[in-house]
C-alpha cells in the first residue's frame, strides 16, 4: 500500500508553514513569514505572530496544495506543532489542525517541533541512521539531542543554559548596526574578517556538560565594541563579527563532537536556522572529518521553520503505528523533547 499523504503545519514562531509529504517524499513546502513585522522591534513580538498566524493560515494551506498538485481530500492525515514554542502562536497552527483533522475525517498528530527539525532531515538525506546525534541551534533552542528514534525516543543531553545561539547572532548584530534578524548579516560581514581577530571568551567550553552558554560572550562583544566607541576609534565591524561568529561555532561544534565521542555515535545531524551559517557547516564537517563522524545538514530551507519537517514526522509516526492524538490536545508552549 502507498504511504499516507501527511499535512504538516508549523506556527511556533514567527513562521506559518505547511508542507505535504508521502514517506520520506517532500511534496509541498510553503512558508509565510512575519519576520518583516518584528525587524523594527529587534525580536519577534508574539501578539503580532499570532495575528499574523491566522492570516496566513488559509492561504498557506491553499499554496501548500497547489504546490504539490492536490485537493484537500487527497490528505491522509494531519499533523501539526503542538510544542514549544509561543503559545499564542501555537494555538493559531493547533486549531487549524484539529479543524482540518475533522473536516477531513482523518487522524491528528501533535508534534514536538524539535524533533520535527530532526526527521526534517530525512525528506534530504533518508533514513536517519539509529542512534545519530542531532544538535539544533535557532532563535529559540540550542540542544543537543540523542536520537535512538525520532518517531519514539528522543533524549534531551543538554542546552543552553541562557540565550540560544540564533538569538546572540541576532543580539550582536544589533551592536554592531546590522539589521534584524542578525545571524546572516554576521556571515557575510565575517567573510570580509578575521576569526582570530579579538579574543572573545567561549562559554562552558571545558565545563564536561554538554550545556551552551552564549550571554556571557554576547555581554563581552557589547563591552568590547562601547570601549572602541567610547576610545572614538571606528569599529572593526567584519572583524568582531568573524571573530564572535568564530567563538559561538567552536563552541558548537566541539560539543556536539564530544557528544558524539561520550555515546559512540558516528553520525551527527545539525538543524535550526543557525546551520545556515557557513562557518559553522565548514567546522563543522572538518572536526567531523577528522573525528571519522559523518555529518548531515539539510538545506537552509529545510533547516528554518517549516512545515515540511512537521509533515516528515507525521508521517515516522504514521510509520511508526504511534496513536493520533485527542481532537482536544492542548498547545504545549514548554514541551519538553
Ligand atoms: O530556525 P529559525 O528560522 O527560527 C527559530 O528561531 O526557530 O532560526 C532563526 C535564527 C535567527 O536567530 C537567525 O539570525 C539565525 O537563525 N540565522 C543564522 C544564519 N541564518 C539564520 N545565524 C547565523 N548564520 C546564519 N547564516
Ligand atoms: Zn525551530
């Protein structure tokens, strides 16, 4: 029997996503952003999502199905973000769902977004092997993550302790003048500079835990760049961008290597919107390389908020023979993994 065609919606964020996959096939991805809305507030106001959320929502549906050439009543099941995330935001995407859901006459599937930014990686890439260590870096999280089994059984091995490690992109890019949402503006400054430029501090780099802490680095940036304005010498923007850029992914990767290495796992997944960034995929497979791990990171499309990773686990739990969920599941903004 063919595998069951599966919405996946995604409003945790700032994001209104939906995509349509069969198996591990990626059918239709469309995304509506209200990143826009949030630049001049340097941060995702969450009232503004929701309402946002629930304009987009119908279009984005309508988008999604014309993408992948199908009629609503082609879809086997519906599967949605129920957590973590904004809450208001979560509502908007866990009511359409469950509209959807009955409407249709098909099963509902509330998913963990973060495990949904794991088995996105299969719709790129296939069958994730068993166990992989998966490392997932946004605006919102910072995890690294043991993955016996994205559809069963996903361990939390640590976090970051303060900001995560999109959001200190976005913080420092605010110091040094660039514009919301702040992490690519620092890649392509630090291609202009030199990652060994200041010294700036990392963060539980040799504490044994597999926590992040990214504040303490922000904070020095901050008072590295005041002392330069208060000296009134100009500021080597490209250069403390390479060199802030060069402290949070020496971090990153190191840590998701010895998270490999305390396991014996020997392959490493990266996902968020932070594996966009181009000197952390290049660490990144060269530690990998050396450690004899084998790296895997969707595309940068795949990587930011979507729906089509809420589809690709859907349908592993479709797979997987796990229940659907209660048309009355709730919006969990602090799920745990
Ligand atoms: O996954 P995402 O789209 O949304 C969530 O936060 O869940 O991630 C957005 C974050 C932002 O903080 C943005 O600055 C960061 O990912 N980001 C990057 C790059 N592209 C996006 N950070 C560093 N380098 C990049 N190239
Ligand atoms: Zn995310």
């Amino acid at each position: 029997a063919e595998e069951p065609l599966v919405l996946g919606i995604e409003t945790s964020c700032d994001e209104t996503g939906v995509g349509i996959v069969r198996g591990n096939t990626l059918l239709a991805n469309a995304v509506a952003s209200s990143v826009e809305e949030h630049a001049r507030f340097g941060g995702v106001v969450p009232e503004v999502a929701s309402r946002a959320h629930l304009e987009a929502m119908t279009p984005t549906v309508e988008r999604a199905l014309e993408q992948a050439g199908l009629r609503f009543s082609d879809i086997d099941a519906v599967a949605v973000t129920a957590g973590p995330g904004l809450a208001g935001a979560l509502l908007v995407g866990v009511a359409a769902a469950k509209a959807y859901a009955l409407g249709l006459g098909v099963p509902l599937y509330g998913v963990n977004h973060l495990a949904a930014h794991v088995a996105v990686d299969q719709l790129e890439h296939g069958p994730l092997p068993k166990p992989s260590i998966a490392m997932l870096v946004s605006g919102g999280h910072s995890s690294l993550l043991l993955v016996p089994d994205v559809a069963k059984d996903v361990i939390s091995l640590g976090s970051t302790v303060d900001d995560a490690a999109g959001e200190a992109f976005d913080k420092v890019a605010r110091v040094l003048g660039l514009p919301f949402p702040g992490g690519p503006y620092i890649d392509r400054a630090a291609a202009e500079g030199s990652g060994t430029a200041v010294a700036f501090p990392r963060g539980k780099y040799d504490d044994g835990t597999l926590d992040f802490s990214f504040s303490g680095l922000k904070t020095a940036v901050a008072r590295w760049v005041e002392a330069k304005e208060r000296a009134g010498e100009p500021v080597p923007v490209a250069d403390v961008a390479a060199s802030f850029q060069e402290a949070v992914v020496d971090v990153l990767t190191r840590k998701a290597l010895q998270a490999c290495r305390r396991y014996e796992v020997e392959d490493l997944l990266i996902g968020g919107g932070v594996a966009a960034n181009s000197r952390l995929r290049a660490l990144a497979q060269e530690r990998c390389d050396a450690a004899g791990v084998r790296l895997r990171v969707p595309r940068p499309g795949l990587c930011t908020d979507n729906g089509a990773m809420i589809a690709a686990l859907g349908s592993e739990l479709v797979a997987a023979g796990v229940a659907p969920s209660p048309l009355d599941i709730p919006a969990d903004s602090s799920m745990p993994v």
